[in-house]
C-alpha cells in the first residue's frame, strides 16, 4: 500500500483524490459505492479521531478524471472528496487518513474496498494565528 504526503497549514484543508476499483478490476462506478468514510488517526493509534462520510453523486465520477488536480500518473482519479481542517482535532502535528470506499457486492450488502486509500498529512501552525 502506497502512502501519500500531504502538507497543510493550520486551518486549511484538502482534496483527497483515489481512485477505487471493484473485486474484478474494474473501476466502481457511483452505482458501485454505497459510501466513501475518511478515518482520521494520531500516529501509531487504532482508533479514529475523527472521521467524515461523502455523498457519492458530489464525490465519485463514473468516468475517470484526468484534471489539474491529478498530477500522480496518467491513470485519472474516480473519487475527490474535500478533507476539512476540523477533522485534525489536535492541531498542528502528524496524522494519517484512511479514505475508505464502501462498495456494493453481489449479495447486495457493502464491503469495504479491498485497498484503503492512506495520507499521512502533516499540519503546520501558523504564526498569525
């Protein structure tokens, strides 16, 4: 699992961008995701400090998405949720967000996706404030 380094200032903050993929590959379309949930940990914890759900038709695409806020490779993007500066409680200091994609199965009950999205992100203070 690959880890994505997010630097934000105090107060401030950012789009989480993934892309999720069904069982079989393919990617999950907005009729494949019952629910994507951010898990926001303190370092080295099991528990969440917080945590935020996104609706899907504001989050998930059903065409993958190769805009100015992609800049990782050539393969796009299917989810982009804004990650809000509240959800890092403790203020300035290391975290690590889980974004967790809740998708549909044959049986028609949600699983989470196989490969959680991972962000460490790391709050700086700001002076001025």
């Amino acid at each position: 699992m690959s880890r994505v380094h997010v630097d934000v200032a105090e107060g401030q903050g950012f789009y989480a961008l993934a892309t999720f993929r069904k069982a079989d590959g393919t990617v999950a379309l907005q009729a494949d995701v019952q629910t994507v949930t951010a898990f926001v940990y303190l370092p080295d914890t099991k528990t969440p400090i917080s945590q935020e759900s996104y609706a899907v038709t504001d989050s998930v695409f059903d065409t993958i998405q190769t805009d100015g806020y992609w800049d990782v490779d050539t393969s796009g993007y299917n989810f982009r949720g804004r990650v809000r500066s509240e959800l890092f409680t403790v203020g300035s200091g290391r975290y690590e967000l889980e974004l967790v994609a809740y998708l549909w199965n044959d049986q028609g009950t949600a699983e989470p996706d196989l490969i959680p999205k991972v962000y460490e992100v790391d709050v700086t203070p700001l002076r001025s404030s």
